[in-house]
C-alpha cells in the first residue's frame, strides 16, 4: 500500500502511514481519525514543497531574513506598527508598492528580503534583483531577442524586489527598459524598492524628465514610503 501511495507522488501521505504503523498506540484511533492524519500530513508536506520552490524562485539576497527577526531596537525610524501590517500581505493582494530608502547599511535590502520572505510563506510569487543585474538581463535578452518574452516572465511575479535602486545613472535604453519593467506592473502586480537615492533625487538619476515623470507616476501613486536614517546595523 506505502508503494501504491508513493507510486502515486503523495509522499507526506506515504510518511505518515509509516509513521502510524510503527506507533502501538495508533491502533487506538478510528479510521476517520487516522485518515484525518495522514491527509492532514499531505497537506502539509505540499505547503512545505511549495513554499521551497517558490523560495528557491525568489533568488533572495538575504535568503534567511524573515518578519519575526526585524530589529525594532536599533534607532533608524522603522515603525513597528507599519512593518507589522504587512505581515498579511494585503498590500499586495492590493497591488501597491513599498519604498524603502536610507543610507547603506540601515537595513533596507534586509527588510525587502523579510517581506519577500513572507510572501512565499503565503504562496505568493516573487522575484529579488538588484537592479544592476536586471539591467544587465535585460541587455542579454534584447541580444538574444527574447525581451519582451523576458518582461512578460517578470510581469508574472506578484511581488518584484527592485535592490540598489540609484547606484549608477541610467543611460537611454535602460531608462526606456526600467519604464517597461514597472509599466506593466503599475496596478496588477507590487513592486518593492529600496535605494539611498531620496525620492527628490530620482529625477536626476534617471536623467530624462519625461520617462523620470512616468516611473515616478507608476511607482509612487499607490506606495507605502519608509524613509530609514542612523547608525549602520553592520557596524553593530
């Protein structure tokens, strides 16, 4: 029967059979009781693979960042209240955005991660890229004239984490590639970025005021703004 059931790919239902037979006093259980069990354990056991998957898909930076390890003490202007709301993920169920900026070391791409983290926890598809290395994909892809094929993948993920937003100015087709990336996310799908770039700055770096209009316009009108400041956390 165990072969049947793994024939079968339920290996959680599998497990908890061969769990139940080693166990004397299981034989005390009714047949609901024990069948209860063993679903109960697939379920589980599916819940696990995927949230694994979806982890593994997710490419995060900081792969052990997670809601219940945020650090409320250090003095940076997080406000416990507002990280703790997004714990749900309603936010993105309602496709809005989150901003996150500071100087290096505030924990920014930490709290990106956490968040991201928690999204997968809820079976929520999301994607991490600094956005240097997105850039650079986009180019591959334009080469290998698979980017609009590339786009549609991205604009598949419910959450996208832009990291290191600002390092470096953007010149003229990777202005027009970031536009399309947020573009077709604006209203369908949640984007977090974080950057020490203030958001007055952003015009600047992106260095065409139309397109610098447009991205601000997308990324901003439906956004949770957290402006971090202080000491760096890797000094402490």
């Amino acid at each position: 029967t165990i072969d049947q059931i793994k024939a079968l790919k339920l290996s959680g239902m599998a497990g908890a059979l061969e769990e139940l037979m080693r166990q004397p006093e299981s034989n005390n259980l009714t047949f609901e009781e024990r069948l209860g069990i063993i679903i109960d354990r697939e379920i589980i056991y599916r819940e696990n693979k995927r949230r694994a998957r979806l982890l593994s898909y997710a490419k995060l930076r900081c792969a052990t960042a997670n809601m219940e390890n945020i650090d409320y003490q250090h003095i940076r202007g997080l406000d416990r209240s507002t990280i703790l709301s997004f714990t749900s993920c309603d936010w993105i169920r309602r496709q809005q955005n989150i901003i996150f900026t500071g100087p290096t070391g505030i924990g920014k791409t930490y709290l990106s991660c956490a968040l991201g983290q928690q999204a997968c926890r809820q079976g929520i598809k999301v994607r991490y890229y600094r956005v240097s290395r997105l850039l650079e994909d986009l180019r591959v892809e334009q080469v290998k004239i698979e980017f609009n094929k590339f786009i549609k993948n991205i604009s598949n993920f419910e959450l996208l984490i832009l990291d290191d937003w600002g390092l470096g100015n953007l010149n003229k087709i990777e202005r027009h590639d970031i536009l399309e990336v947020l573009e077709d996310r604006h209203n369908v799908k949640s984007t977090i970025i974080s950057t020490q770039l203030p958001v007055s700055n952003w015009h600047e770096y992106i260095g065409d005021a139309t397109i610098a209009d447009a991205i601000l316009d997308r990324v901003l009108s439906n956004s949770y703004k957290i402006e971090l400041d202080g000491d760096s956390l890797r000094q402490k």
